[in-house]
C-alpha cells in the first residue's frame, strides 16, 4: 500500500479547514486546561508569520525558539515555516556558552523567547547580540515585542504558502554530548517522508491525546508530540511546572507517551518510596489474578498512565532491569533508537509484549545494517543533509548512503537490534582490558538503593561505579545501603567478564543535572565531565574498601 506523503503545513491546513473548532492544545494553568482550536492556533501561527514577511529578512533566514513547551511553541514554529524562514530549536537548559555559539554558528536574526528558568541567563546571553526579541507565553525578558500584541494588531495572511521539498525545515542542533552542538540539516522532503512513514505505523487516529513536557527543541519530541500531532489530527496537552506534572499528567490521561529512562528511573523510585520491592513483589505474586490486575492498574493510573496505549522509552539506554519492572506491572515500555541525524527515522518496539533489552525492527523505508567494529549504520531518505557548515564531520558520518552512529550493536536471529555500547565510551583499563560502561550500568541496575550511575575506569585497574541515591536508598541508614550494594555486586558481577566487574563504588552527595552540566540537555550523561569531577577523589581511595561515601 502507498503511503501519501505530506509537508507539515499541508496537515496544518487540512485541520484547520475540516474541524477548526475542535481542541488541539491544551495549557495547564491553576488547576484548569485552557483549551486552542485548531482554528485559533493556525490563525495565531497566520498572524505571526505575517509580522515575520514585514521584517523583509531574505527567505530562509534563521529564527531561533528558546521556551519551555506551550501552545506558543507550536504556533512559533508554524509561524516560521509559513514566512519562509529556517527554525533553531535551542535548549532552556543550554549553556549561555552553547547558546551564544549556536545563535552566532546559524546567524540568527531574531528569537522567540517563553518561559525559562533563569531570565538572567538569557539577558546575559543575549547583551550585545544584534537580534531581535519576541516575547511567546511566560516571557520574562524584555523583548521588541510580544506574540500577544502581534495577535491583537496583525491580520492573518490570506493564502496557505508550501515551502520547497528541497528548502530547510530546520537546523536542531544536537546536545552537545562532548564538544560543540553541530547543526542538523533537515529539509521538508526527509522530514516529511520520516513523520509520515512513522505516524503509519504507530496507526494513530484523531482521537490520539499526547503529553508534551520534554524539550521540543530535541528531535524525538519535536517529531514525536508536534508533528505526530498535524499527522494524526491529535491533542496535545501541555503541563504548567514540574510540580503540577503528575496532577497534570492524570487529567491529559495520553494514549501516547514517551519519556526518557532518567525519568522513567525517577517514576519507579517514587513508587518504591511508597510500596517496598518486597511488597510490591508479594503483591504481583498474588494467587488472585483479579487483585493482581487491580493491583497493576492501580499504579498506570498513579502515574497517569491508565489511558497510555503507546508508552515509548528512548534518547539513551534503558537499564533492562527498568524495562522489566514496566513490563511486570503490565506496561510494555516499547524501546525506541534514533537519533538527530536520520529525525529518529529508526528503530521501534511496535509490538505490544517488547522484547525487554533490544529495540526493535526498523521503521518502515529504513534499513539498518552492522558495519566495521559492530558499528549500527542506518539508511533511509529521511537523513540530514548533512551538518551545517561542516563538510568533514559530514563525510565521518554520512558514507556510501549510511549514516555511521559511533554506536555498536548486533541483530539476532528475529531481527531485533540490541545496541551493545558507543564506540566513543569504551575505556581501556590497566590491565589492557576494554571495557563497556554500559553493558556494567545495565546489569547494575537491580541495586534498588541506587539512581544514577556512571561507571569509570580509564586508567584504573578495574571499573569503577559513580551512584546516586535512589529515594529508597535516601530513606535507608548508611549501614544498611552499604550492605545492600555489597550484596548485590556479589550477586551480580558474576554476569559480568572477570575484567568489567565492579569492586567499588563511590556514592555522590549531587544529583548530575543539566543545570550543573554533568547531563547533556536531553539527559544523557556526560561520561567524561563526571570522570573529571570524581577522579581526584577515586584516585585517593584505598584499594580494599569497596563501598565508599563522598
């Protein structure tokens, strides 16, 4: 069967013809939902793209969106691709260095500013920049001028203008895991072919509800909230602060879900803080299966996930021992693995019993392959053209039709992709021996006292463990988490080869944050900024003591 394929603009359009007064997002503010139409918010996106066409910059010129995810935030970038203009989605937890390099690196012109943490930061960032401020909801920077002001003295432009299949959508900039963001080049044909052939075969309809609280200024939620929703004709629901999100969460009840594993840890220990695991296992034991469904639907719907069809894990590596304490409770936590570069055009659990540690079979029109040194190689038409101003980097990564991931893995008998670790992050201990850090994190993963762990051991004689405190271990004495991390490695580095187990582990007073920059804005770990930060303090431990307290 052909799938037909469409511009973003072109489902936009279509929505706003044949149901303009139907919901299409929802804003949480003091306990309500204020509700836009897809009439109003195609009109507002009409309004401000004709302030945009009277600024006369040349077509294709960039404008930069900084903002916590609101309504605003669509309506801006529908605004942008309806002037003719390029979009740079940046991160609100950016850097004021990576910020002032990606602004100055793309040549931005003007920027939408919402709400954001540290209004400071962003006045700092932005003093003695030439660029143009608008204000979006929330805005507490000073601007040239607010989208509120636009919608009352603008009117809407009358026609429904296409961008070119071969002009810029947009240049998302990645997180910057070591070095530089480098500049993503999506055009409308890749990203409309990717969104197109992704939303099939998810089968989402029109009565789809999403949750929107990830950046969108990171690929996966860009395309899986935003543009999913023109694709499906779906709501969006959007939170008001983090400490409404759960209230919040249970009111949008999503059919669609996706979250990152850092966040899928923080749900599983606020569960544990409340049922013990032994209690929590007694209850799953139970002989009376109707308790145990009970049981199981009471949490989805604790987490506000009861109504949750599609519930989807990604941007890093899910711990498998979290990926089956979901499943064990009836949630199919379906692993989904992509990236900037192909607009996450890659791989998904579709089914609906996952196979806990893989993820999945590629998307329909993508091909994926194992290269040189188990290197994951993927192609497709949805591929970046290519890094902006950076022809070499391009060439590493985009050869012979494959964009090459530094990612390593293997594909097993049901043509599932397992991905095994990054080329980048293997360490050679001492001993000559090269080591996985992920491979050791994912068994590590059952010691229910711990939360974030990053392990170590360039330049060690064996790999080191970096953890956090889990909210069960925050509520345990010291004696008591220590024997429980003695036990467990006992019981789990058997798993392990002989030269990846872990004989210590330095436990951490901070929590690694992207405020503090130990993770990149989309919460990966910044392996090598956490090493720096802890070596000192490794290098001075003694060697027999294998449980230790910063």
């Amino acid at each position: 069967m052909s799938i037909e394929i469409q511009q973003p603009l072109e489902r936009l359009y279509y929505w706003e013809a044949n149901k303009p007064e139907e919901i299409y997002l929802k804003q949480s503010y003091k306990g309500e939902f204020i509700e836009f139409t897809w009439g109003e918010v195609a009109r507002r996106a009409r309004q401000l793209a004709a302030y945009l066409l009277e600024l006369n910059y040349p077509v294709g010129s960039r404008i930069a969106i900084y903002s916590q995810n609101s309504p605003d935030w669509f309506i801006a970038d529908f605004a942008i691709m309806m002037s003719g203009h390029v979009s740079v989605p940046l991160y609100t937890g950016q850097s004021m260095q990576s910020m002032q390099y990606v602004l100055n690196h793309s040549d931005c012109q003007l920027i939408l500013l919402g709400q954001a943490d540290s209004p400071q930061t962003i006045n700092k960032t932005l003093s003695g920049m030439d660029i143009k401020r608008v204000a979006l909801m929330g805005c507490e920077t000073q601007c040239d001028v607010c989208l509120v002001d636009i919608v009352e003295n603008y009117q809407p432009i009358p026609d429904s203008p296409l961008p070119s299949l071969n002009a810029l959508y947009s240049l998302m900039y990645t997180s910057g895991t070591t070095g530089n963001p480098k500049g993503v080049m999506h055009h409308f044909d890749n990203v409309s072919l990717a969104v197109t052939y992704m939303a099939e075969d998810f089968k989402l309809t029109e009565k789809s509800r999403f949750f929107s609280y990830l950046p969108l200024s990171h690929t996966a939620e860009r395309v899986l909230v935003l543009l999913y929703s023109l694709y499906t004709g779906g709501t969006v629901a959007f939170p008001e602060s983090m400490e409404t999100f759960n209230s919040d969460l249970k009111r949008a009840k999503p059919t669609f879900f996706f979250s990152v594993p850092r966040l899928w840890q923080k749900f599983k220990e606020a569960i544990e803080s409340k049922i013990s695991p032994e209690a929590m296992e007694t209850m799953l034991n139970d002989p009376d299966q109707n308790k145990v469904e009970g049981f199981k639907q009471q949490i989805r719907t604790q987490l506000g996930l009861d109504c949750a069809d599609i519930i989807i894990t990604g941007s890093s590596p899910t711990p498998l021992e979290l990926q089956l304490w979901y499943q064990n409770l009836g949630m199919a936590l379906k692993n989904g693995y992509g990236m900037t570069e192909n607009c996450i055009h890659g791989c998904i659990c579709l089914d609906n019993n996952p196979v806990a540690g893989t993820v999945g079979k590629p998307f329909n029109g993508c091909e994926v392959k194992i290269g040189a040194d188990n290197e994951i190689l993927f192609k497709s038409k949805a591929l970046m053209k290519g890094y902006y101003l950076e022809p070499e980097r391009t060439a590493e990564v985009l050869r012979d039709g494959y964009y090459h991931t530094g990612d390593t893995g293997m594909v097993d008998e049901q043509g599932l992709l397992h991905v095994t670790g990054r080329l980048s992050e293997v360490f050679k201990t001492t001993k000559g021996k090269f080591v996985k850090p992920t491979n050791i994190e994912n068994i590590l993963g059952n010691i229910n006292c711990l939360g974030q762990m990053c392990v170590i051991g360039h330049g060690l004689d064996s790999p080191f463990l970096l953890a956090g405190l889990s909210e069960l271990g925050k509520d345990m004495d010291k004696q008591s988490v220590t024997l429980m991390i003695e036990a467990k490695l006992q019981e789990l580095n058997p798993q392990l080869e002989s030269f990846e187990r872990v004989k210590q582990v330095l436990l951490v007073k901070d929590e690694w944050t992207i405020e503090n920059e130990l993770l990149t804005p989309t919460m990966k770990l910044r392996r090598n900024s956490i090493s720096a930060r802890y070596i000192s303090i490794v290098n001075a431990l003694p060697a027999d003591q294998g449980v230790n307290w910063q």
